[in-house]
C-alpha cells in the first residue's frame, strides 16, 4: 500500500503532465492503482482500492483548461521503498568506467482518466 504520494510538479506540455514520488510501505507492496479526481480548481490523487485521498495540488487556469480539454493526464511515478531507497553511505567505484554505483530508482508513466466533480 501507498504510504503517500508527493506531487514534485504539474506542467504542460501538450497535455497535463504531473511528476510524483509514491512511498511505498514495504518492498513486497504492490498496490498501486492512482485514480485523478478535479474539484474546483485542485487535482486530487486517490486509492482506488480504499478511495483514500493520496495527495492533492491545486491547478493554474491553463492546467484545468487542458485537463477540461483532453479528459486525461500523464503520471509519472517515482516509487521510493522505505529500506531499499536512501542514502548511499560508501560510494563503491566501478574501476573500468572510474563511476559510482547508484541506487536503483524504479520509474512509471502512465495516462490516467480524470474524473471531474
């Protein structure tokens, strides 16, 4: 389950684009279903399993206009497992490359509905 979903940042670039990082409870956790819902002028984020509210941002004229417009959003996911994410304390050296290793991030982009309320 999502232990919360942070909205970094809402653009628009053709179409409403929203960038999140979702916290994950545990790294067997795969319950991740996102529904978009506008109320007035705020992009709510909510579980479709439990209709738990995740997040909430509020729109610019231009963004709502767009959303209005196309009836969708691309969501771009971050996912961030307490335990597996962090700070990487001793930054071991790939010797042929003379790089770091780094953490492994796992990514998401989907089109998702917009509800409008």
């Amino acid at each position: 389950m999502v232990e919360s979903l942070q909205i970094n940042k809402v653009q628009v670039k053709e179409k409403l684009i929203v960038d999140t990082v979702a916290k994950m409870m545990h790294t067997e956790d795969f319950d991740f279903s996102p529904r978009a819902t506008v109320n007035g002028n705020s992009l709510v984020f909510t579980s479709a399993t439990n209709g738990e509210e995740l997040g909430r941002i509020d729109l610019e004229d231009e963004m709502l206009e767009v959303a209005n417009r196309d009836g969708f959003l691309d969501l771009k996911v971050k996912f961030d497992v307490a335990g597996i994410h962090g700070n990487l304390n001793k930054i071991n050296p790939i010797i042929a490359l003379g790089k770091g290793k780094k953490l492994p991030m796992s990514s998401w982009k989907t089109t998702i509905p917009i509800k409008f309320n």
